[in-house]
C-alpha cells in the first residue's frame, strides 16, 4: 500500500550542523498494518512521518502510495489520504472553532467545496453518535470553544477527526506523550478500537516499549536515520522490553543511555 524506497533527508547541508535525519530508508507497508515505531531521540522517527505526510521533500529517493509517486506531492494534497495526530494536542485542531466546526471541517477533508450549510443535522446527529462513543461528555457540547477541553478531550478529538474521513494512512506522531498516565491509556484504547473497527492502515510512533510490543501485528525500530530491525507476527508476539533494550544496546555499539527509552 506504501512504498518508500530509499528516502534520505538532511538537514543544514553542508554547515557544521548538518544532521542526517533519514539515511537511505526504505519500508515498505501493506493494507491493514498497524506498525509501532520505537528508537531513541534523533533516531528520525518524526522524521520518517513528515516525509510521509510531506512536511517537507526528501533529499532523494521515493514515496509511493496505491502506485502513484507522492514523492513531490504537496502537504495540502496528500491530506485527503493521510490521516495524522501530532504529539501536541493544540496542533490538530483550531482552538477559537467549536467541536462541531472541527469536526466539520474534517468531514469535507478532500472533497470539492461549494456554497450551502456549513454544517447540517444530518451532520450534527454523526458527530454526537461519535463523540458520545468516547464516553467523555462530548455529545452535549458540540458549541464548545476546542480551546476550552482538556488536553485528552483535544486529543480524542483530533482522533476523532483523522479518521472520520477513513485515510488510506493514520499516522500517529507520540500522540499520547503529552498526556497524564490515565488519560493516556483512555486516548491509546480509543486509538486501537478506531483502527480495529475501520480496518486502518497506521504508523504509531511511540517511546514506551510495551505499548510497542502490545499494540499492532508489526514493530520497526530506528536508529541514525535507518531501521534496524523489523519484526511482525508471533516473532513479535514473543518480544520483551529486554529484547528491544539489547537490540538498541546493539545499534548504539554498548552506549545506551536514552533515559525517555528506559523510563518507557
């Protein structure tokens, strides 16, 4: 379903801060899924979902999705089959808007715009049958300021919004990093029901190693910009947090000292 083959990015070329964000990757990723991403800071794993989503162009190589070249497709375009959730809660959605005009405005992501409502009962009774799915209170305050929920309320939301429009890719960028324990594991349960029930492509960027090994049928861990190690099935199944520290111990030639990795 995704192709990327070869992709390098570097950053500052050619000064003394050049840094090697991507090194020669290639990945490919099938239909249906759900790959945990593991490595330490720098390792480029934000890295990785930006040349996905297009952030920003790669240096060299290519991105396929479904066999056409988004290699040079612009942000804006390839937003009508990627779905993404960001690390802050505030970046994914507008903070001044309502719940229902976020949501809105996610439900017409990709398609063709013309004059008439902007949003419709029809549309209101869908975003109530959603957000009351959360169990969160939502459901009764669809003319609530975004800017005035919780940060789990925003990020649930945000979840909510990746996905009304089923992407062909969910990307998921430490989506639950800055969120309390409790409302965390609330908003990464959400995340494993979504992407269960609809069947999802997804791309989780994660440090804590057990939600790694738990979540998904398939974990890629990174390291200088590369993966170095790829693993899926019942060989994933069987995997520590042990496991994962040697492998990484491995790459990092004995000098482990990631403490957000150990902490995970």
């Amino acid at each position: 379903m995704l192709e990327i083959s070869r992709i390098t990015k570097i950053f500052n070329a050619g000064t003394v801060n050049e840094k090697v964000a991507l090194n020669d990757l290639s990945l490919t990723i099938h239909d249906g899924d759900f790959i945990t991403v593991i490595g330490g800071n720098g390792a480029g794993k934000s890295t990785l979902l930006n040349s996905i989503a297009g952030t920003f162009p790669v240096d060299a190589g290519n991105i396929r999705i479904d066999d056409s070249d988004i290699t040079r497709l612009p942000e804006y375009k390839r937003a009508k089959f990627i779905g993404r959730v960001f690390q802050d809660p505030m970046t994914g959605t507008a903070g001044d808007m309502w719940i229902e005009e976020n949501m809105a405005l996610a439900l017409r992501r990709g398609k063709r715009r013309g004059l008439g409502w902007a949003i419709t009962s029809k549309d209101r009774a869908l975003f109530k049958e959603m957000l009351k799915e959360l169990n969160l209170g939502l459901e009764d305050r669809l003319s609530t300021k975004v800017g005035l929920l919780s940060g789990g309320q925003r990020q649930a939301i945000t979840l909510l919004m990746a996905t009304l429009q089923k992407p062909k890719l969910l990307l998921l960028d430490e989506h639950t990093a800055a969120l309390d324990p409790k409302t965390a594991a609330k908003v990464l349960e959400l995340t494993e029901t979504i992407i269960r029930e609809h069947a999802l492509t997804a791309l989780m960027v994660t440090h804590n190693m057990k939600d790694a090994i738990r979540l998904g049928n398939r974990l890629i861990m990174m390291a200088d910009g590369k993966i170095i190690f790829d693993v899926s099935g019942e060989e994933k199944k069987k995997l520590t947090v042990n496991d994962l520290l040697e492998k990484f111990e491995e790459a990092s030639h004995g000098g482990f000292a990631n403490d957000r990795m150990i902490l995970g």
